[in-house]
C-alpha cells in the first residue's frame, strides 16, 4: 500500500491536467484533479471553444450580405448579442458535463477548490490536505493588463465573452492572437472597432507579408488600427471611458479590451517554497520530460510558457502520463507546429517564416496573393495569400502561410507534409483539387524574384 493518499495529484483541470489526469486514470492510477474555476480550463471555458463560436456567429454578418451577389433576396435580419452569449454558454455547461464525465468514467476524483503546494508530496486544498507520489502543474495562464491609471476599467477576453450588451464602440489594446481575433468578432457584429497596436504591424512573430495582409484586409472590412500608439490612461466619464493617447490624442468608447499578453499562473500557490525553480516570465522550468527541479513534481501547458496551444499541452499531458503510468517515455517534438488565428479573415501558419528561415541558409520564396472564386460574384474585396518558403539547398518546404477562408483547415493538412519533410518538388507533384482556394499550394511554380 503507498504511503500517499494518491498516485498523482494535478492542479489544474484544463487541456494539459485533464489529458494527464483521465489517462492515469484509465492506467489504473489513484488520481485526484484539483480546480478552483470551471473543469475545461481556458481553452474550453474562456478561450478558443467560446471565441470559435463567436467568430462562427459572427461569420454570417458577412454571409448574408454576400448572398445577395448570388441572387438571394436578404430581408429583415437582425442579431441579438444575448441570444449569441447564452447560446454559447449553453454549449459550455454541456461540454463542462463532458469533462466531468471523462474524470469520472477514469475514476479521477475532482477536488473544487484552490490547490497549494505545501512540500513536495503534499497539496492543500482549502484546508484539506491531499498526498501524492506525483504532483503535476497544469494551472496555464491569465492575462497581464499593464499597470496604467484607470486600468480597473478595462476588461479582458475572460469578461469580453460574457458581456451583456453588444458595445457600439469598443477599444482593443493589443495585436496578438487574441486582440485580432475579438476585433474581428465586434467589427463583424457591428460594433466601432479601434485596435491599438505600439508596432507598426499586428502579430509579432509571424511572417511579415502575412502581418501586413491580415492588417490590410482588417482594416477593409472597417477596423481602425492605431500603430506605433500607446494608452497613457483611462479614465470613466459616464457610461464612457476615455483613453489617453500618449500622443496627446483622446478616444472615447464604450469598452475597452486589453489583450497585451498572458503569463503563467504560478503565484502563491507555494511553488517557491516547495523548491520549484521559476524562469524570469515565473514559467515552471522543466526538463524534456516535463520535470521540474523537484524530482515529484512536473508541469504541462501554459504554466510552463512553451508553445501556449492548447494541443500542446494536451501533447505534453499524455507524454506525462505515458511516461510516468505506462513505463512509455515520450517526449513532444516542437517542430512544425501548425497554429491558426480565427480573425476575419483567419490566419494559419506552419513551420518558419521568411525572415527565420533567410537567418539560416538561402530560400526561394514562392507568393500568390489573389480573390477567391467565391468573392467573384459576392462583390466583397477580399483577398487570399498563401506563401511557401523553401529550402534552397535541399528544396524542403520550411514554412507554408496563409490568410484567407478556411486557411486553418487548408494549413492543417499541409502540416503532415512539413512533418514528413516534404520538399517543393514533391509539392509540384501533387495534383490539385479544383476548384479551390487550397490548390494554389500546389500550383505556384514562380518564384518571388530575388532583390539584389
Ligand atoms: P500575444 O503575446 O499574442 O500578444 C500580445 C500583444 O500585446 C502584442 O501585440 C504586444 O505588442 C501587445 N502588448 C504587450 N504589452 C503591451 C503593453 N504594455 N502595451 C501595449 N501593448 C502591449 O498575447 P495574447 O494576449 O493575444 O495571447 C496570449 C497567448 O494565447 C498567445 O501567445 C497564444 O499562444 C494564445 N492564444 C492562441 C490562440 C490561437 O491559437 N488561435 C488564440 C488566443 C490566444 P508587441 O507586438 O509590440 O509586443
């Protein structure tokens, strides 16, 4: 009999904790999942399954208006934001039940409640104590708001998809994954949408004909974006709120949606204390088998700041457990992770950008840039780019780009062909489906010519 309570005790029921979790259970492990919010964690409860349903709802705004160009008489629609947010919070407490339901069927014990370490076996859970040989980090992140005056009047994405009214005017401060993802649902929807980015471009990181085409086709479709602009302050005035614009200028709306980052939830949960070392972001450092510097205890997703995907600290979570439960050590491979950004029009990416790839050897860039056979007759001005970025040397594809309808669906398959090392020649051979968006990938044959 162990002289534990259980197997594994996991902090954190989200993508990461609950993977890990239900399969030590299913394994036979004697599992208990500590949560103090919802089982589902951000992605499921306050991230990527509420925006999708939003950006779905969104969607049709333009859907109705392009109908017309195909003949359909589009009278009398109207929207009703609460409609949109209960419907979606309907879809949440069933999918809730669905995680609960997995915990159970793997015999998990769900313990609601904020956890704290309290040595390296130990985890308290408002003043019950649980013992377990392994204790694994799956507490993720949350936003970081800058430290401004009046910030308290700002919301994040937690409160932005719960918001009772619909706002005619709303500021979003950021252009990340996040910021352009609810730019794109509250234009979309109607509202004034300001975004305000402190770079010249949205989207830092990616490729850069990428960032200047999602910006363009944002601002087409009405987004206002502020760049090389920061917010000195805040200020309430009514049902207002005023900005602050460090150059002097002042806007005024209704909402304002701060999405400048997150950072991993670590604080006072008695990691310091327990010995577990803490990277200058305050990300658990682990090893390559999600170790901590405490020998029990381990970390996946968010909390430990490496890729921030929910597929990956799903990733990570079963490499854990298949590691730890299954005597099958198996790390994660972190190269050629596909990602997707459901703005409008979404964005989706895989492998190395331009400027990545040019640091390590010479690339011939392959680019086409054009309106998708939909847009011909439903008038709308917008437009698809796919780019290929290819290995000189050995004509391996390093990186493929998207921003157009469905790019996240196209650019999910074209990650088997990166992960299996596909080169350019290979891309030639491959017959199209037409007609689609998604054989240009396969048809571009000329490329970018070098400048000098
Ligand atoms: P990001 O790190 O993607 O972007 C933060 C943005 O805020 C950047 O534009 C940054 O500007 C700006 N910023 C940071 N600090 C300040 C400041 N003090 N004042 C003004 N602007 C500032 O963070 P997000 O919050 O958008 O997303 C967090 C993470 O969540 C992402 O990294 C991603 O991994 C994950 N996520 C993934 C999604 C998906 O896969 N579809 C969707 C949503 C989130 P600058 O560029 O100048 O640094």
């Amino acid at each position: 009999m162990s002289r534990y309570d259980y197997d594994l005790v996991t902090l954190g029921a989200g993508s990461g904790g609950v993977r890990a979790s239900r399969l030590a259970g299913g394994y036979g492990a004697r599992v208990a999942v500590v949560e103090k919010s919802r089982v589902g964690g951000t992605c499921v409860m306050r991230g990527c399954v509420p925006k999708k349903l939003l950006v779905y709802g969104a969607h049709y705004a333009e859907d109705f208006h392009d109908a017309r160009g195909y003949g359909w008489t589009v009278d009398g629609t109207g929207f009703d934001w609460t409609t949109l947010v209960d419907a979606k919070n309907a879809e949440l407490n069933r999918l809730e039940g669905v995680y609960q339901g997995i915990l159970r069927d793997n015999k998990v014990t769900l313990v609601e409640g904020a956890g704290r370490i309290v040595d390296p076996h130990t985890v308290e859970v408002d003043g019950r104590t649980l013992t377990a040989e392994k204790i694994l980090l799956a507490t993720g992140g949350r936003a970081v708001l800058p430290r401004i005056p009046g910030i308290e009047h700002a919301i994040t994405s937690d409160q932005a998809l719960e918001l009772r009214r619909l706002p005619r005017r709303i500021v979003i401060v950021g252009g990340g994954y996040i910021a352009v993802e609810f730019a794109g649902i509250f234009r979309a929807l109607g509202s004034e949408v300001t975004e305000i980015i402190r770079a010249d471009a949205l989207l830092r990181g990616f490729d850069e004909d990428v960032r200047s085409m999602l910006g363009s086709e944002m601002e087409k479709k009405g987004v206002v974006i502020r760049r090389g602009s920061t917010v000195r302050s805040l200020e309430k005035k009514g049902d207002a709120l005023l900005l602050a614009l460090a150059d002097g200028e002042t806007l005024e709306a209704d909402e304002v949606l701060y999405a400048t980052g997150r950072a991993p939830n670590t604080r006072d949960i008695g990691l310091e204390e327990a010995g577990v070392a803490l990277n200058d972001k305050g990300a658990v450092v682990v090893d390559e088998w999600n170790r901590s510097s405490v020998d029990s205890i381990f970390a996946v997703g968010d909390c430990t700041d490496r890729i921030n995907l929910t597929p990956i600290a799903i990733a990570e979570g079963r490499a854990f457990t298949e590691t730890n439960f299954n005597r099958n050590p198996i790390k994660v491979d972190y190269e050629n992770v596909a990602s997707a950004v459901f703005s409008l029009p979404p964005v989706a990416t895989v492998g190395l950008t331009e400027a990545r790839a040019r640091a390590r050897g010479p690339v011939t860039i392959f680019l086409t840039r054009f309106k998708g056979m939909r847009h011909t007759l439903s008038g709308r001005d917008e437009r698809t780019l796919m780019k290929l970025v290819v290995d000189k040397a050995t004509d391996r594809v390093l990186g493929c780009h998207m921003v157009g309808a469905d790019a996240p669906e196209i650019v999910q398959g074209l990650a088997i062909a990166l992960k299996c090392g596909a080169t350019k020649a290979q891309f030639d051979a491959t017959v199209g489906i037409h007609p689609t968006a998604a054989e240009e990938f396969v048809t571009m044959r000329v490329p970018v010519p070098e400048t000098p």
